[in-house]
C-alpha cells in the first residue's frame, strides 16, 4: 500500500515531521519531486536535521530511501548531506537514487541566479538553487540522467549539444562566460565515484515490494500553492507539487495509491513571492515568526524569513482537493497559545463579491480576506498527546478549521518532536 504525505498550502507545513512519523512503521520512503530548494526539519533521537533532498525516512534503519526520477539530484548537496548524518552519528541509511533521476548542474544554478538578476524587481524570490532551469532542461529533453554518467561518449555528445544551446543565453541575454563542454565533463566525473554506491533501478524495486506487499511513502516537498499547474502560476515552483505525480516521479501505479495525508499548519506561512491573502504585516507579524515551530519561521535552507499570516480556509480547503486528501494533519497548534484572539480566513472578496472557492491567479491578486475571529485559550499546549487534554478553546478551533475545509483532521501536532503528536478521531 502506498501513502503520499503532502502539503496543502506554499510548504513549510510540517511534513518532514509526518513524514519521519510515518516513515517508523513503512519499509519504502520516496522522495518524488523537487530538490535541494527547500528543506524539511526533523528532531529525532539523533538530534535536529534540516534534510534537503535525503526522504525523510533516513532515521530508521530498517527503511530503504528512494530518490525518484522527478527529483532534481544535486550530487555534492546530496553527498554533503549524507555527511551530515554521519557526522551526526546517525548510522548510514539504505539510500537508492534512481538510475533515471537527471542532475542538476551548476550552470542551471548560474542561469537561476542570472535571470532573477535579470529580473530585478519582478524576480520570483528564487532560492537561486537551479530548479527553474533544470525542469525546463528536463522537458526540453537536454538534461543529463543519473545513468549517462557512466557512459561518457553519450555525456560528452549530450553536452556538446547543450552548451551550444546554452551559450547563446550566456553571451547575447546574460552576457556572461561560455559554458566549457569539457569542463563540465570533468566536474560530471569528479560525482560519478561518489555517487555509484547509491545508484539503482528504483522503478522495478517498488514494484516488487508492491508486489510484497510492503508499505510504502511518498514524501512530497512544497505544497499545492506551489504546483506549476494548479497553484498561483507563475509564483509557483518547478515541479509538481501533488500526490498524483508519485505515479510519475516516484514510479507508482496510482492503483496503489490508498491514504493521502495531506499537511497544513494552524496558521499561515510561506517563502518566496506571490499572492498570500491571509498575510499579516509588522509587529504582529514579527511575534507570530518569532514563536513559530521549534526554530521561528525561518527557511530551512535559505534561513531567510517566512511570511507569515492567519489560517486560510479557502486556500487550504482548495489545497486539500487538489491533493485528494484522505485526511489531515494539522501543525503548530502549540505555537498559538500567547493569542487573545486568532482569526481565521473564511472568504476572499473579489470585485465586492466574497466566494470560499479559490479563484485563479489573475483574480487572486485582487482578493481581500473575509476573517472569522474565534478566543483563543492562552495556554502552553507544547507536548500534549491526549487530544481530551486540550483546552476547549484548542478543540473549538480544530473543530471550526475542519467544518470550513471539509476534510477530516485526524492528527493534531502539539511540538516539532516526533512524537509531539494527538490522534483525534
């Protein structure tokens, strides 16, 4: 059986998290799409950890961790990443990288970088981490597979013909040094011993442990906002975002998928530009990031500050149904126990009209939030795993954010701890 766990809003949900808890009883943790851009934070026994492209199942040895083909493999993170657990005495985890994932090379990251330059004041707030531009080599057909590393007449052919492309883009747009086929070569050696301990036919392994019958996670990075197709286009990431693309970039037949568990937090937080309706400014602003997870609300790979605001109904509601969400997980409860009063966004009104449904980017810009404002219980709820313990002010407020996306909540995260969890229904 395979269950995907992913984010219902712009990411930063918790879902490393849910994923390492869910990772405890599973045999196969897959990391389906995006890159080294964002980062999931997890507290085990082992100490706290910001994994970036490692699946979040890396902490328990009997798990096997696959990265998939929609994954954008950045070989020296990936490895400086393996380092980092090891350093931190984390025993070495059963790691296949799928033979058909494509690297990301550092001249995606020099044109990532370029173009928001470029850009300037209409930039998309890049992590400037190449993603951009390795998904758009990816479906130009001019990206480099795991597996032509080991077969260096096709390398060298392969990258004759894109830096040929490329350089166009650095002389005449960019106007910036050529890209060197050969260089490139020697850089794409320099991975290949580093990397082959790890390289792997991921496809026909979940399909026998499918056929095993053993239990299997699709950890996805982001959330729906950030889904190029259904989410707040442009202002989006680079891959998809959603469940249904484990089929593709975790290799699993969507007859397999059985449980989405889909994440949002008990207020509102996002990276990088675009619209957030719900977006709280200032002073007010400052205290909610200040509280926020075991950290503040600060990117785990940029370290730079998330915009933060109240729950939004209407996105999360939104981004529960893109996703197909069998349940819910909601994060952070703990986090909101200094306020007086927490508002919910119940509406958007859009040219005097308010709607709960959630509209197109082109009309998203326009929208006003419509808030609802509930007491809040002014307690320190932090650890609390009997959900008949909360304050009844705590229950109230899962039970409203419940009725108003439509989607049962059955796990309500008390701490950034594995275990810092209350199972609800």
């Amino acid at each position: 059986m395979v269950k995907a766990i992913v984010g219902a809003n712009w990411g930063d949900e918790g879902k490393g998290k849910i994923t390492d808890l869910f990772a405890e009883k599973s045999d196969v943790v897959i990391r389906f799409q995006g890159g080294a851009n964002a980062g999931h934070t997890i507290i085990c026994d082992y100490g706290k950890f910001a994994l970036h492209q490692l699946p979040s199942g890396v902490f328990y040895p009997h798990t096997t961790n696959i990265i998939g083909n929609g994954v954008a493999l950045n070989v020296p993170a990936f490895l400086k990443e393996l380092k980092t657990l090891e350093d931190g005495g984390v025993p070495a985890p059963h790691v296949i990288v799928d033979q058909r994932t494509q690297l990301l090379m550092s001249y995606h990251i020099l044109l990532d970088t370029y173009e928001e330059e470029r850009l300037a004041g209409k930039a998309f707030g890049s992590t400037k981490s190449g993603i951009a531009p390795f998904y758009s080599d990816k479906y130009a057909k001019i990206g480099i597979q795991v597996a032509d590393l080991y077969d260096e007449a096709r390398l060298k052919e392969q990258l004759e013909h894109i830096c040929t492309l490329k350089n166009v883009l650095m002389e005449h747009l960019y106007h910036k040094p050529l890209l060197d086929p050969n260089a490139l070569f020697e850089e794409l050696m320099g991975y290949r011993d580093g990397l082959k301990p790890y390289v792997g036919d991921a496809v026909t392994y979940v399909h026998q442990a499918l056929a095993e019958g053993k239990e299997i996670l699709l950890e996805g990075q982001l959330g729906s906002m950030k889904d190029p197709n259904l989410g707040i286009c442009p202002m989006t990431t680079s891959s998809h975002t959603l469940a249904g693309f484990g089929t593709v970039g975790g290799a699993v037949p969507p007859t397999a998928i059985r449980d989405v568990v889909v994440v949002t937090k008990a207020y509102s937080s996002s990276v990088g530009a675009g619209a957030f309706v719900s977006e709280i400014f200032g002073e007010e602003a400052e205290e909610m990031r200040r509280r926020g997870g075991d950290a503040g609300e600060y990117g785990a790979t940029t370290g730079r500050p998330r915009r933060v605001g109240w729950f939004d109904a209407v996105a999360t509601k939104y981004g529960c149904m893109v996703q197909g969400a069998t349940q819910v997980v909601l994060t952070a409860i703990d986090c909101l126990g200094y306020l007086d009063e927490i508002k919910v966004c119940t509406g958007y009104e859009i040219d005097g009209k308010v709607t709960t449904d959630f509209p197109v980017p082109a009309l998203l810009e326009k929208a006003k939030p419509v808030y609802e404002t509930l007491p809040g219980w002014k307690c320190d709820m932090r650890g609390i795993t009997d959900y008949s313990q909360f304050p009844q002010a705590a229950k109230d407020y899962v039970d409203f954010l419940e009725r108003h996306i439509g989607y049962p909540i059955s796990i309500v995260s008390t701490g950034p701890k594995r275990h810092e969890i209350a199972l609800r229904k």
